[in-house]
C-alpha cells in the first residue's frame, strides 16, 4: 500500500523548505520531493537542495558583492582606504577569483548539506526525484515520482504543495547558446576580463555591479532609458543611474539583443540594436543574459488535476495560495505562482503561513503581500517598502501625498572629492492627513543593512510623528530618516518655518 501523506512538497527550495519544516513541526506527516543539482547540454536544470537562494542566488552572490565591496574600497574612483590614511599598494585590486570561488563552492555545498539534513531531522520524508500529478480527489491526490537513482514511485497525499521556482530566461537570438545566466556566473572559474550583462532588473544590475567593481571591464545593456523601471520610486532610479554613470559598468541604454557570434580567437561579438539603429560590441569573454525567469511548471502534468497556469507557465493562485484545482487540496507557492514575488524570504512565509492555514486550523494566515520590504545588492544598495510616489498619487490622489527626501554623500566619502563621493538617498511617501508613511525608499551605503528596522515601523503604519519621536542615532546614515523636518520644525511649501510639536503633544 502506498505511503499516505498530509502533503506532498514537489520542491525543496526556500517555499518547499518553510513549508515542510513548519508542517512537519505540526506533527504532520509530510514527503520533500527534491531532483538535486541537475545539468542539461551545459546549463543547470534543477539547483538543488535549498533552490536558487542558496545554490546560485541570493547568498553565492552576497559572497561576490561582499567580496567587491573589499575591491571598492581599495581602489577605484570611490575607494576610501586611502582617504582614512591607508597606503594602498598598486597589487591591492588584484583579486583571486579561483580561490573566492573554491571557499564560496564550499560554503555552500555545507548550506546544501544542511537542508536535507534539515528536513530529516524536522520528520520529513526527503525523496530524490522529480513529482508529476496523476490525479486528485477531495481527500486525496497522487503524485507519481521519478527517482533520481532510477525507478518510479507513486504517493498519496492529502494535500500537494507545488513549489518548484524558476530557471533563468533566454532571448531568442542566434549564438543565444555562447551565453551565460547568473547560475553560469556562478560556474565561472576564472574573472572575466570584458563582460556584457543584458537585463535590466535585480540580477542584471546586481552581477553587472559586482563584476564591474571586481575590476572587469563591464558593459550593462538595457531596453529602455533606465534599470529598474519596475516597481522602484523615479527618485532611487536616477540616484542609481548617477552612480552608475560615474562609477559603474559602461551602459547601453535603449539596446535590444540581436545575436551573439563567436570570434576565430574565442571571444564573443555582441550584435544589438540600439535607438533603432544595428550595433555591435567585439572582444567579450562572457557574455550573461538577466531578462528575467520562468517557472518550471510544465514538468508537472498539472492539467491532471485541473491547476491553471497563465500563458508564462505561472501557477494561478489566490492571496491564500489557492490553486484552481476543483479538488481545493492543491497549493502553489513562491516563485512558481501569479503572487508576484521571485524573493526567498516571501516564499519562506508563504510556505509557514499555509501550513499554519491548511495543518494547523488557522483559517486566516496568508502572508500579507501588501508590503513586502526588498533590497538590491547594487552599487550602491538599494531598499525599498511600500509605495513609490506615483503609485501613493494614483492610490489616494496627488493632494494627499506628502514626499520628503534628501540626498547627499555620507561621512563614508568625508575625504573623497564630490566627483568620488557615492551619493545616499532618501525617501519618505506619506499619506496625508496622518502623515502615515506608505513608501520608504533608500538607496546608498549600507540600505541593505537599514531597511529592515525601518520595515517593521512602516508594516506598523508608523507616521512621520514617530519616526521624529525617536532620537536619532548620530552619526548614522539611517538618522536622516527621522530627521527630515530638520529637528522639530518644518518647512512649509511658501518656504516659512514654524515649530512643530513634539508627537506626544500633538492630536
Ligand atoms: P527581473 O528583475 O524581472 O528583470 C528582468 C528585466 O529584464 C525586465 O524587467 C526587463 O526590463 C528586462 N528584459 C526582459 N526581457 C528582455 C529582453 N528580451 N531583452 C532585454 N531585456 C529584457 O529579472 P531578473 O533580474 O532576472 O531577476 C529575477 C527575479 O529574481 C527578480 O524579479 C527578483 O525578484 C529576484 N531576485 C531578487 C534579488 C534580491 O532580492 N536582491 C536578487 C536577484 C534576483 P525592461 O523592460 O526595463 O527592459
């Protein structure tokens, strides 16, 4: 008789994980079906135990923009060492990308160990293969396994949570195969002396920052006028677009690939169009596409048991992970869903607010989309929650919408000429009367570190009247953010000052 399981998990990344560990702590029966790190013709398939985050995501590439944060501040137009009294030998940017690598590998082949080991110990049913539907019942759903060591196997299941992820996308252009994706930046072996990164979101600006400041000769080539054109305030994109012009890759704006041609010496050409107009780009030893990621969905026979997809291959789903399965006992969640969100920590808290919901009789856990805080690991970093002005405008109406932002150059830069200084910037989107911040954005020196505190005050519905309320901490970056009226007085539009009254005080 085959096992009978309280759900079935297909997928062991960030949403499988917080799902299984959460389920499995409520006593529950749970099976974690993981394929493990798989290749085809070259290029990943499957990233393995723990998912993209670990394998080829967010911590490999924190390791990169750690170590290009150390290559920064020795040398470069906005190094600082030198400023504070340090003698900077001609050798200092000379960077061991084999042995970043080889420690990086191990770090994370440990963190990979670690999450099988993990669902064990937490009671899981861990089984390599790969999960396809059979068929689904109110009470029951089966799921047949192809083994990773060969053979087949077929579970029971009351309940099926799919949480498969994605896998980078590519343009369709010819010579696409000469290319890489940021799971192939993390299989590089050597530093690439001249580099084109093609995108224009999270990774492209990412990768394209941490190569650049690691000394390679790095071109960034977008569609449009800007990076970042989604989801991010006008303000953070121009602060960023200054950097970048200043002390950043070689940018491409308005470009869009054509192709991609191998070299008799081995390097690449890159062929794109550019206002319109054919160019062209020689001398590339790698050449990394970031245009975004697609689920891998259509491994899994979902029109078995009646789950939808949108015509990307995203899995339909409601605020609460609901499916459209008829059967209503199968549930997506993370980057493989119509939620919106490829981030880890989202799916982490999608997967432990269902097994509250579905395993432990707590009707209304879901994670609450609304305000989900973000950084990019630029250079500099950005984070971001909330509403951007122009959504607070089109949401509650330009009359009550209340901006305050500044940007400068930190005390980090105290000795650097204003052309070397990497600019902060600041942003608070209110919402009038209360002035109850809906939007904070950052983008600077340490945002990556800030925006967490900052979250939890916004998710709160923090006004401006308790950012003043608490004392600032000097001398910090994040002060600016609770000093904006300039210590209890403002400055009303016609430019007059009056005094403004300390929070507990006020109505
Ligand atoms: P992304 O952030 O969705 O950005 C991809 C961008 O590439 C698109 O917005 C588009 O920008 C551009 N693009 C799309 N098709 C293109 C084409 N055919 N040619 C040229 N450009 C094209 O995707 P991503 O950078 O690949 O990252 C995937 C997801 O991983 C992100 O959404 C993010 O959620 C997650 N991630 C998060 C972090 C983090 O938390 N720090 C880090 C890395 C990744 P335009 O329309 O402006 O051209």
């Amino acid at each position: 008789m085959a096992d009978v399981y309280d759900a079935i998990v297909i997928g062991g990344g960030s949403g499988g994980s917080g799902f299984s560990k959460r389920a499995a702590g409520y006593g529950k029966k749970v099976a974690i079906l993981e394929m493990g790190a798989q290749w085809e013709n070259g290029k990943r398939k499957s990233p393995g135990a723990g998912g993209t985050c670990v394998n080829v995501g967010c911590v490999p590439k924190k390791i990169m923009f750690f170590a290009a944060a150390h290559r920064e501040m020795m040398v470069g137009n906005v190094s600082t060492a030198k400023g504070f009294g340090y003698e900077v030998p001609d050798a200092a940017g000379s960077f061991d990308w084999a042995a970043v690598k080889a420690r990086r590998d191990a770090y994370v082949a440990r963190l990979n160990t670690g999450y099988s080991a993990g669902w064990e110990k937490a009671g899981c049913d861990v089984i390599e293969g790969m999960g396809t539907f059979v068929d689904a019942a109110a009470d029951s759903v089966t799921v047949k396994v192809q083994l990773k060591d060969g053979g087949e196997k077929t579970l029971t299941g009351k309940s099926a949570v799919v949480a498969v992820g994605g896998l980078p996308s590519y343009p369709d252009i010819p010579g696409i195969e000469h290319s890489i994706s940021s799971d192939g930046f993390f299989e590089l072996e050597t530093q690439p002396k001249k580099v084109a990164v093609v995108g224009a979101g999270y990774i492209a600006v990412e990768l394209a920052g941490i190569l650049h400041a690691l000394g390679s000769e790095t071109h960034l080539f977008f569609r449009g006028d800007t990076v970042m054109r989604r989801g991010f305030d006008p303000f953070i994109v121009d602060t960023l677009m200054e950097a970048m012009r200043h002390h950043g890759p070689v940018l491409h704006a308005k470009s869009t690939p054509k192709g991609i041609s191998k070299e008799a010496d081995g390097t690449m050409k890159y062929a794109f169009v550019q206002d319109g107009v054919d160019s062209e780009l020689a001398g590339f030893d790698c050449i990394l596409m970031a245009i975004g990621r697609k689920p891998v969905t259509d491994r899994l026979s979902l029109d078995k048991v009646g789950v939808e997809m949108t015509a990307e291959g995203l899995i339909k789903v409601d605020e609460f992970e609901n499916t459209t399965a008829p059967t209503k006992n199968i549930f997506a969640i993370g980057d493989c869903n119509t939620n919106g969100y490829e981030l880890t920590p989202v799916a982490i808290a999608a997967g432990r607010r269902l097994a509250d919901r579905i395993l432990c009789n707590e009707p209304r856990a879901r994670i609450a989309y609304e305000q989900i805080a973000t950084v990019v690991f630029s250079h500099p970093p950005i984070g971001t929650i909330g509403l951007t002005e122009p959504d607070a405008i089109k949401e509650f109406g330009e009359a009550n919408v209340k901006v305050k932002q500044s940007r400068f150059g930190s005390m980090l830069y105290a000795f650097n000429d204003d052309d070397s200084k990497v600019k902060t910037g600041l942003k608070l989107v209110m919402k009038l009367p209360e002035e109850r911040i809906v939007g904070l954005h950052m983008i600077g020196p340490s945002s990556d570190e800030m925006l967490q505190g900052f979250a939890i005050a916004v998710r709160m519905g923090a006004t401006r009247a308790d950012f003043e309320a608490s004392v600032a901490i000097h001398p910090t970056i994040s002060e600016e953010m609770v000093t904006f009226s300039g210590w209890g007085q403002e400055t009303a539009a016609d430019g007059s000052v009056r005094p403004q009254l300390p929070p507990y005080l006020q109505k």
